[in-house]
C-alpha cells in the first residue's frame, strides 16, 4: 500500500512539473506566433505601398510634386498623400481613443516632441492604424512625410518594432525606418533596449526576432 501511495506522488509531481512547464512555454509561444504574425502583415503593406509609390513615379510623379508645392499648408499636403493611399488601403480619419499609447521597444512612452509621434492618424483595414506626418523638409534629400502602421489597430502592444512600423516618404520614392543605419546598429536598435523604429528595415529584410 506505501508503495502505491509512493507511485501516486511520484506521478502526481512529474505531472505538476509537466504542467508548469506547459505553462512557461505557451506564453512564449503565443508571443513568438503573434510576432511572426504582425512581422508578416507588416511585409506585406510594405510591398503594397511600394507598388503603389512605384506606379506613381512612373505616370503621376511631375503632377503630384507640382500639387505639395502648390499646397497652401501641411494640410493640404497630407490630403494630397491621403488621395494616392486610399485606394491602396482604404482608409478613413479617426480620432483615436485617449487609453491609445505608442512606446518605443524599450518601453518608454512616444512624447508629443518626438519626431515619431503622429497627431493625423487614420484606421484601414482589419482595424490597422494609419499615422501620416508632413516633414514639409525644403532639403531634396530629406523625406517629405513619414508614415507610422499599427498593424493590430488599437490593440496592444503598440509598440514600436513589434506591431508599429514607419516608412520614409521621398519624392523619388519609399524607405522603410533603419535602413540608413547599419546592420550592428540596427540589431542594438530592434531591441529591449532600443527604439525599435530599425525593425522597420530589419524584418523587411527578413530579420528575425528575439522574444
């Protein structure tokens, strides 16, 4: 009988270990699948907007840099830009709702200074946010907007490199955050203890991700 009782515990405990190891795994696993999920979306609008910035340049380039310098104000650039992506991601301006926070990747809040804080934001589909910002930049080199997507929406994290990724807008053209960095800043930068704004270039590329 103590031997049974013995087997019993024995058995009890494997299984409790068993279960606490299920326990530690599955949140990892769902981090890592949601990662790999939000990373995928996120290549896939990049392909999207570059199509649609590539069949601009090619029939519509000289027209629309004639309309930003006809434009009165940011206002009527940003609606310019607005015009060329809503028929590539169908979206509307929304005020978003004031719990919606965005935090770099090292966990510190995007302040209202920040380069990267977008006022004019706008959801598409399934929910995903849209962030468009006017640099209004008299450099021909520097980008003349910028845009942010929350690929979940309003959903967390709303973190930078995890589910938000940007994009440079140029006259000639698109580049995604980080690609003017180098590989080693690049990696420093998409993580814990970076901004998480390289991430941009880096899963474009095919990066992987540390959870």
């Amino acid at each position: 009988m103590a031997k049974k009782n013995y087997l019993k515990i024995e058995y009890t405990l494997t299984l409790l270990i068993i279960i606490a190891v299920v326990l530690i795994i599955m949140p990892i696993d769902f981090a890592s699948n949601a990662q790999a999920e939000f990373i995928s979306r996120w290549q896939d609008k990049y392909s999207r907007l570059e199509y649609m910035f590539n069949v601009i340049n090619a029939h519509e380039k000289d027209e629309i840099i004639k309309s930003f310098k006809r434009a009165k104000n940011p206002e009527e650039r940003e609606n310019i830009v607005m015009s060329l992506i809503q028929p590539y991601f169908r979206i509307r301006k929304e005020q978003l709702p004031k719990r919606y926070a965005v935090r770099f990747m090292n966990k510190s809040k995007v302040p209202r200074t920040s380069r990267y804080y977008f006022e004019d934001t706008y959801t598409s589909e399934n929910g995903m946010i849209v962030g468009i910002k006017d640099l209004d930049s008299n450099n021909p080199d520097d980008p003349i907007f910028i845009m942010m997507f929350d690929i979940n929406g309003i959903l967390q994290p709303n973190t930078w490199g995890k589910d938000i990724y940007g994009v440079n807008i140029y006259e000639h053209g698109i580049e995604p955050f980080g690609q003017d960095m180098s590989m080693k800043e690049i990696e420093m930068d998409c993580s814990m203890f970076g901004t998480g704004l390289g991430c941009s270039y880096y899963y474009k590329i095919g990066g992987g991700f540390n959870d």
